[in-house]
C-alpha cells in the first residue's frame, strides 16, 4: 500500500492518458473548488471522483504522523490488553478543504477487534456491534436501525486516503464508504456500508487520560500532566477575567442610568441682542446673543453633559438650520473681566468679543447645529432633521457660572425655542473600555484553557 501511494503523482487522466495538474473551478460567490485537471483534454476530477484522492493523497497525509497511536504500539484499558494493528484515514467527501479522521484498528487479548477513532483532538472507542434488526435498502427515503429510523440525508460519505497494516479487507484509495451516525438510548453507533461490505459499531468518548495511561510512553504522561495544569491555570484566569467584566459592566449600566440635574441653567436670562441681521458673502443670516445664569456647579473633576434641544413647541425648525456655539464662564471671571456686569454695553463689547481676551474667560466650549431638510430621490420624497444635540465635560472646579449663548440662524427665529439642560453624568467611557479589555482577556483565557497543547498530537 505504501508502495501505491508513493507513485501516485504518475497518475493519468482516464479519458485521455494525459497528465493531471492541479487546478481550481469556480462556483458560486466565486468559491475556488481545487480539482485535478488534464492537460491535455481538460477533463477535471473532483470530490466525486476516485481519481482526485488519488492525485490529492499526499495533501491528506501530512499530519499522519500526529496520533498517540501507532502500528504495533500495546496497551491495557481497562483491564483488557490491545494491540494497534491497521489504520485507515478518511476525507469527507462534500468538504473541500482536508477534513480528515483515523479509525485505528485493534486487536484485543480475547482476539476481537476494536476500533479507536481519532477526530478534531477527540478520541472515541468503539466495538463490533451486531444489531438485533437493521435495513438499510428497503426504503429509499430512511434505514431502520433497531426500530429507530434515520433519515438518509444525514448520511455521509468518507472517502479513503490512506491505509496501513493488517485490515479486514484491502481498502483503495479514494474508495468512497457511506457513514451513518447514530445515537440510541444514550448510546452512539456507526454504520459504515461500503461496495459488499457494512461494518456496525458501538461505543463513546474516552479520555485523553485514560488513553496515555493505557498506551502513551512516560514522555506523553508528563507532558499530559503539563498541559492540564497550564489549561486550568488558563480556566482560572478566565474566570477572574469574567469577574472583572461583570463587575465593570455592572457598574457601566449604573452610572449609564443615574444622572443629577444641575438647577437654574436657564434663570437669569440676558438677551444681549436679538436677530441681528449678518450678511456674509452675500447671504443673509441672523445673530442673537444670550446670557443665562448664574447657577451653580456643585462638584468638580466629574463628567457633565449639557442637551440642547429646538422646542418646536415654541417655533418649528421649517427646511432651515441653525447653529450654536456654548460658553460656559465662571462667575467670577465674568465679573472681573466686565466690572462686575455693572455696565451693559461694556459687558456686550466683552462677549462679542470674547475671542480676542488676552486672557481666555471661558471654562468651556462647546458648539453644534440644528437642520430640517427634504428632498427628492430615487425612492421619492425624502425629509429629515436633526433638533438635539448634547456634549460632555469635565470641569476642574466647583462654583457659580453663566452660560452664554450664540445662536446664528438662516431665519429670524425666536430665542426661547432653544432649550438647553446641565447634569452630572455617571462616566461610562472607561467602564466601556475596562469591559472590552476584560471581555477579550477572558475569551484569550478561556480559548487557551480548552486547546493548549504541549503534546505531539492533537487534544480537544
């Protein structure tokens, strides 16, 4: 056998003779499906066909040296002495990319066979099993197995790429067998039916532990120990990793849901002007000027948040915008920059021409836009507007303020239909970012508990 699968690469193409290279068509959603192809006709052979594992063989037989198991190799399980004698690897057919499993064969001290199947790091073992009914012909649609019926289309066909040993019958290559698994009363079953041949099985899952104690040499069963030992290091951490998220997103929705108003925002209301008409670049707009306060700030170094709003209770925002810019000024910056507001229009002259200070007399900025448009497109009508807006801040000292208020309009609009608010926020953005992190963290640790490895074959 091994001596076949070491010439394979003279295969030829069985319409023609002429020599195969490999290839790829394309499918749907321009999927790449790797086939052999002639050269010479440009016959192509893929999954289906016998030919393609043939040519492939060697794509599937990498990783063959990767298995706790070998030829010869002895071992008692449960009180019972087995010996590996014969494998056989299978592809599944319908996959296009290597998607293989081994069944190695056994013989075991009372001259029975036994199977153990490798597959995704798992090991099953499995026995000879002859049920007390079964038909796999008589309906087209189901087979019947011990009264159960299973449907055929959850069936599946392994295709034969490599084999070894001393085995039950002489396997080929790309030899396709249609594979059947079932679970009754707890119990899991393999019907393999091939040209002549079925083949019924019985068994479960076994542990990694109890198969390097049976079979693995001194070498395996330290690094086995090694490697649990990592893997539930790594578990540990995973859950302190939850704990800290859970704790953190507790304390995000917390502070996400509490807020505290700051009182008197909008008291004291002095209108320094009111739609002053501005042309600029020939366009008309209007200008207004408000001072609001004072009210006090209670606490600083915490996260504020203000929320402007168009009351449109007051005057609707109609196919027009509207633009704002915040200032909030502490009491007694104001004061001593316009004589303790004592003169009107030096205080005006002051914050018309706030940008122009020496000296800033702003604690904070903030700016944004009010829009209602419509509009016609492909869909048809179209209207849509923006009339809220809200910004944060974090003030560094605590006291009385004003805010003043700049409103710039396409319209003449009236003032008192921009409301605005103040409150004290619970600050979620570092929450946000100590969850992600510890979210990742955890989903690091708890993928490493499950397939860290230091053992040369696979371990789910």
């Amino acid at each position: 056998m091994s001596g076949e699968q070491d010439n394979l690469k003279a295969l030829r193409c069985e319409q023609c003779g002429g020599d195969l290279a490999r290839s790829y068509r394309i499918e749907d959603e321009d999927e790449e499906i790797p086939v052999a192809k002639c050269l010479n006709c440009g016959t192509e052979y893929d999954q289906a066909s016998q030919l393609y594992y043939e040519f492939f063989a060697d794509d599937f037989t990498l990783d063959k040296d990767r298995s706790i198991f070998k030829l010869g190799l002895k071992g008692t399980l449960e009180g019972v002495e087995y010996e590996i004698i014969g494998r056989i690897r299978f592809q599944e057919e319908d996959e296009y990319e290597v998607s293989t499993w081994d069944e190695w064969l056994a013989i075991n001290s009372e001259g029975t066979y036994h199977y153990f199947v490798e597959e995704d790091g798992e090991i099953h073992s499995y026995e000879e099993y002859v049920p007390e009914s079964i038909d796999l012909d008589s309906d087209p649609g189901y087979i019947q197995f011990e009264g159960k019926s299973v449907d055929k289309d959850d069936g599946y066909i392994g295709r034969i790429v490599y084999a070894e040993g001393e085995l039950p019958w002489q396997p080929e290559i790309g030899e396709p067998v249609t594979m059947f698994d079932i679970k009754k009363d707890g119990i899991k079953y393999s019907v393999e039916q091939s040209e002549g041949e079925v083949s019924i099985t019985r068994g479960d899952r076994i542990s990694h532990k109890d198969i390097i104690d049976a079979f693995g040499e001194e070498e395996h069963k330290q690094l086995y120990a090694e490697t649990m030992a990592k893997r539930k290091q790594y578990k540990l951490k995973s859950y302190v990793y939850l704990g800290v998220f859970l704790l953190s997103f507790g304390l995000m929705v917390v502070n996400c849901s509490s807020s505290t108003p700051v009182k008197g925002v909008m008291t004291g209301k002095k209108i320094i002007s009111d739609n002053t008409p501005l042309v600029e670049k020939g366009k008309r707009s209007f200008f207004s000027q408000v001072l609001y306060g004072p009210f006090v700030i209670p606490k600083k170094n915490k996260l504020y948040e203000f929320d402007f709003k168009v009351d449109e209770r007051v005057q609707r925002l109609n196919l027009e915008w509207q633009s704002f810019r915040l200032m909030l000024i502490e009491e007694e910056r104001l004061n001593k920059a316009s004589e303790n507001q004592t003169d009107f229009q030096k205080m005006k002259t002051l914050l018309t021409n706030i940008d122009a200070q020496k000296e800033p007399v702003e604690s904070f900025v903030g700016t944004g836009d009010f829009w209602d448009e419509q509009g016609y497109d492909s869909d048809g009508h179209w209207h849509e507007n923006d009339l809220s807006h809200s910004t944060e801040f974090v003030i560094d000292k605590a006291g009385k303020y004003y805010v003043y208020l700049e409103l710039y309009n396409k319209k003449y609009r009236r003032i008192d239909a921009v409301k605005f608010s103040l409150s004290q926020v619970g600050s979620v953005r570092y929450y946000v970012i100590l969850s992600i992190i510890f979210l990742i963290l955890m989903l690091i640790n708890r993928s490493k508990s499950q397939t860290f490895n230091l053992l040369p074959f696979d371990m789910a």
